[in-house]
C-alpha cells in the first residue's frame, strides 16, 4: 500500500511539472504572437512631378490595449517634392482594418532638378503610457519623384498601385514630357512574371507613342479574382528599353509598374456548436504533455523495479 501511495505521489508531482512546463510556453507562444507592430506596404513608391497621387497602407500586427488610440503621423521629408495626407488612428476597434496615407506629388516648374529621392516618416504614438504600442516605431517609406522638366522622358502614371481582386481596374496612362516632343515613334514593351494581375491588353504587350495618338495612351491593371485566402500579394509589371530613330528617346527605360493586389478572401468562421480542430500550437503542446506523462509513467516503473 506504502509503495502504491508513493507512486502515486512521484507520478502526481511529475504531471505538476509537465503542466506547470506547458503553461509557461503557452505564455510564450502567446507573448511571441501577439507583439505589437506597425505594418507599412508597400515601403517603397514612385511618383512624377505632376502626376497622380500615390497610396501607402498601415496597419495595427495586433490590438492595441483597451482604451489606446494609436495614431500614426506621416511626415515629409521634402514637401517640394511630395505632401502627405493627415495622421490616421487605431483602436481595438479597427486595428485589422488598413487605412491609406496619400503622397502628392510636387508639381513640374522648377525646371532640369533629376529625380529627387526623399523618405516619409510615420511617427507612432499612444494615448496610454505603457499600452501595448507605447513607445513602437514605425517603418520608413521611401519615395522618388521623376523629373519631366526640361528633357526627354516617357512618363508611366501612376507607377505605384493598389488594385482589390473583383474590384476596379487601375488605368495607367504612358505619354512623353511636356517640354521635349519626339521626332519619330516611340515603343517598348510591358510583362509580367505574377499571377496576381493582369493587363487589359494580355502581357507582353507593347505600347506604341505616336504622333496620331499624341504620344500618349492608356492601359488597364486589374487584380486576378481567385478563391484563395492568400493575403495581399505585390506584382510587378517591368517595361524595356524604348526604341526610336530619335536619339532623345531610344533607349529611355519607362518605369516599371509596381503594385499590391489586395485579397477579397476571408476564411470562413466557426458555426455555433462546430467543433474546432487544434492548431499547430495546441498540436505542439499536447505531443509535449504526452511526453512529458510518458516519461512520468517510465520513471515510476523504474521505482517499482
């Protein structure tokens, strides 16, 4: 009986063990998961003097405390070039939700100034000294801004895009500079390697600038609609080279159209009543109480022996 009682002793204090061992990394998978973080995409835009606006997206990794605003302040770092839109804030309420930063771009005029490269802050703050994004930071986002001024240039607007699958189409508009006019026609061609977005035109293509058209035409980019919980997914669409009997333009490369396809899949919810399966995690947790139980058992037996 003695002997009895005293492996029921060992093997009960061995499974305190085993839960006390699962508890502390269940706060760590959940410490691991759950870390607050600002997420800027894309961190990287281009604009022309002029052109189109351009769109960033932030968004909250995790909720913030109960009762904390996060907000998140963009900032210039050359107004001439680009402006910004206003700060925007987060809750617990619509931190899954993605809110949009507009960059304007600086208008032509200043003449010959080349491309002018400039960074966008984004100051985060918290209305909660030591919530959950007290004290976070925020990714940079790097801009450039194409000089059209006083040389020749192909322009691509915009080059920068956000397009939703089953949602509208983006137009991009190519057409030459306003203060140096081709002598002859322009061509070059656009292509795709993704799968996430398609040119109305079906890719490669090329476009043609003529006098007939004058120099200017248009294009589509809309998001492949698939039924895949994929998230959103960058694509790019790349342009060559151009080729022209006028010296001035053989050989500009446009720029390449670089974009996000947003994904308009969602996983289904959980009915009431239905059952769940384990995650990975929980898998994980139960194999190491399995384990841990096995290895109380083995060490009982050896006792007992």
């Amino acid at each position: 009986m003695f002997v009895g009682h005293l492996q029921l002793k060992i093997y009960g204090q061995l499974m305190m063990k085993s839960f006390r061992v699962l508890s502390a990394l269940t706060a760590l998978t959940l410490a691991a998961t759950t870390q607050a973080a600002v997420i800027i995409n894309p961190t990287n835009i281009s604009t022309t003097e002029g052109g189109s606006t351009v769109q960033y997206q932030v968004v909250l990794d995790s909720a913030p405390d109960g009762g904390e605003t996060v907000t998140v302040t963009p900032s210039s770092g050359d107004v001439t070039e680009g402006t910004v839109s206003a700060a925007i804030n987060f809750t617990d309420a619509n931190w899954e939700t993605p809110q949009y930063i507009t960059v304007t771009p600086g208008a032509s005029g200043d003449g010959n100034d080349g491309d002018v490269a400039y960074a966008i802050t984004n100051a985060v703050t918290s209305n909660l000294g030591g919530g959950a994004y007290d004290g976070e930071t925020a990714p940079d986002v790097n801009a450039n801004n194409a000089n059209i001024g006083g040389i020749a240039v192909i322009i691509v607007d915009p080059s920068s895009i956000f397009v939703t699958e089953g949602g509208a189409a983006q137009t991009i508009t190519v057409s030459v500079g306003p203060d140096t006019l081709p002598t002859d026609d322009i061509s070059f061609d656009v292509t795709t390697v993704s799968g996430e977005a398609t040119a109305t035109p079906g890719t490669p293509f090329t476009v043609t600038l003529t006098a007939g058209n004058g120099y200017s035409v248009t294009f589509d980019i809309t998001a492949n609609d698939d039924a895949l919980i994929d998230g959103d997914q960058a694509f790019t669409f790349t342009t060559s080279a151009a080729t022209s009997t006028d010296l001035g333009f053989d050989g500009l490369n446009p720029a390449d159209i670089n974009g996000v396809a947003l994904d308009d899949d969602v996983a289904p919810s959980v009915g009431a009543g239905a059952t769940s399966l384990p995650t990975l995690s929980q898998w994980s947790q139960l194999l190491l109480l399995i384990l841990l139980a096995g290895f109380g058992m083995r060490a009982v037996q050896r006792r007992k022996t």
